[in-house]
C-alpha cells in the first residue's frame, strides 16, 4: 500500500526547501536525500522543520535506498548549479551532475519491491536553445546550444531508468522568483541600486515562475494522476528581458536605469558575479500550453502581481 510519502532527492535547494516543507504542512512524510554528512545551518534548519534528512552520494546504492519502497512519490532536483562560467571541467560536471543521480536511482528503483507511483523530475526551458522568438510551447523543438543539449540528454536518460508502473511528469522550469535565493536576490539588489537595466539588446526571452506556484505544480504531480509526460513549468506571462527588468524597477520605486550593454554584461559576468554571461544575454519565451489544458491555476501569472509580492 502506497504511504502519503514523498523522498526529494536534492531536497536541500532552494527549490527543493520549499517543497519539502510544503508537503509537511499538508502532513505528508517527507524524506530529503542530501550528500551533506554535516549539514549546513540552512539544512538542519530544513530538517528541524520536519523532513527527515537521509545520507546519500548520489552514486552507490546504499542504505538510502530503502526508502523508496512503498513511497508515493520521488521527485528529482539533483544537479549541480548552472551558475558558474560554462569552462570544460563545469560543463562537464553540471551534465555528468544530472545523469549520474538519474541512472543512480534508476538502479534503486529496479531493486525496490514497490515502486514509488510517481517521479516528477526537474528540467529546464533551456531545452528550447536560444534561438528564435515565437513562444515555445511543449512540442517544440530542442535548441543546440550547452544547455539545450544538457536538458535533452538529462530527459533522454529518463525513460530508461523509470519503470514502466510508475507515471513520469518531467517539469522543464522556467526561472524561479524567490527572494531566499536563485536569480531574484542578485537582480533586485542591483536594482535598488539604479543598474536593473535591460541587459545588452533586452529583447531575448525572460521565462519566469513564482515560488509559489512551482509548489503547487509539484504538488499537483504528485497527487494528480493525469499529469504525465513533460510540462513547461513556468508562468503564461512571459516577457523578454528589458520587459522584467522595468517591471522589477517598478515594484522596487526605481522608475529608470541605463541598459548594460551586451560586453559590459560580459565582463562583468566572469570577472564579477562568476556566472556565464549567456545565463544573461540569452533566453526564449516559453507557454505553459499543457499546464493550462489540464486547468491548472497559478496563483501569479502576472508578472507585476508576482514582483509586487516579492518586493513586500
């Protein structure tokens, strides 16, 4: 008998802290498999709100994979952080990152009695590439670029590790507002310091997503068993960048401020912020035309609602 339970794997970021103690709240057991054998303060604070903290590498099946068996639900967020400069040795380990957890638990799942019923596994709308301006909706096709080919060969891998009796939703993410972490924090603080400009031309597409209503997507996988297959994850506004930038300066009452021009956010973005400037200078609009069909409701699909909410 499947138990209201659900084991997170990379469960300790930013993404995954908030789901964890979401699906508590609505009195599930959540069990959080992290590599960390001393968790850090924001962790054992995240397991003092009560998800269960289970040592795993991310390579070995081992004790961990016990709790598996009879779970309801295994949701996947592992892979290492795409916000670095994208040198050989970090494209390397943000792919290697991603496919190793998928085949890893794959391999538990073939030894587990009982299968969880579903796995909801994290993707991004990097699928789509860079290149092109019409909105993308889920049966459009994959770009070529870094990312794109990450994205493709981490869903590729996917089929092969699940096992046929459990459903697969695979939610490709657009980029999460949060102000406890991710691209929100950095660009409001450059903002409030009159440099939340548009970046280089400010036309390339900016696909965005409230905390908020990525928990309620996830938690809708879960629970919903008409939910299958892949899912843009990100809100039915999209914009480009110039048009968030002026819309995050005005929920933060800092109406003007000069645009970056593409070198400069080049520059800056290696030698200042260690980040890859294409993470800036890139992007596509993406629909979440499956989320919709299957009528589901986002609490902020509006960008000035979302920013006004964050700014508070």
């Amino acid at each position: 008998m499947m138990r209201n339970k659900a084991i997170l794997a990379g469960g300790t970021g930013l993404i995954g802290r908030a789901l964890a103690q979401h699906m508590v709240t609505l009195g599930w057991e959540v069990v959080v498999l992290t590599r960390e054998r001393q968790p850090p303060p924001a962790i054992n604070q995240l397991a003092a709100s009560s998800p269960r903290l289970v040592y795993w590498d991310g390579v070995e099946i081992g004790p961990w994979a016990a709790e598996l068996a009879g779970a309801a639900a295994l949701v996947n967020l592992v892979g290492r952080s795409i916000d670095c400069v994208f040198t050989p040795k970090n494209k390397q380990a943000i792919l290697e990152s991603r496919l190793q957890a998928v085949a890893t638990l794959g391999r538990a799942i073939a030894q587990c009695p009982q299968p969880p019923a579903v796995w909801v596994q994290a993707s991004a709308v990097g699928f789509y590439g860079t290149e092109g301006a019409a909105p993308c909706t889920e049966t459009a096709p994959g770009g070529t670029d870094f990312l794109a080919e990450v994205c493709r060969q981490w869903e590729a891998a996917l089929p092969a590790a699940c096992p046929a009796a459990t459903r697969l939703v695979i939610f490709r993410l657009g980029i999460v507002l949060d102000t406890h972490g991710g691209a929100y924090p950095a660009l409001a603080r450059l903002t409030r310091f009159y440099l939340g400009g548009a970046a280089g031309s400010g036309r390339q597409g900016f696909s965005w997503i409230h905390y908020h209503d990525v928990r309620q997507a996830f938690q809708q996988a879960i629970l919903q068993p008409a939910l299958r297959g892949v899912y843009n994850l990100c809100a039915p506004q999209a914009c480009t960048n110039a048009n968030f930038m002026a819309g995050l300066r005005r929920s933060l009452h800092r109406p003007w401020a000069p645009a970056a021009p593409a070198l400069l956010v080049k520059l800056a973005a290696t030698y200042l912020m260690n980040t890859d400037s294409s993470l800036i200078l890139g992007g596509r609009t993406c629909s979440p035309r499956r989320l919709l069909d299957q009528g589901f409701s986002f609490e902020f699909p509006e960008l000035a609602s979302a920013l006004g909410d964050l700014a508070r």
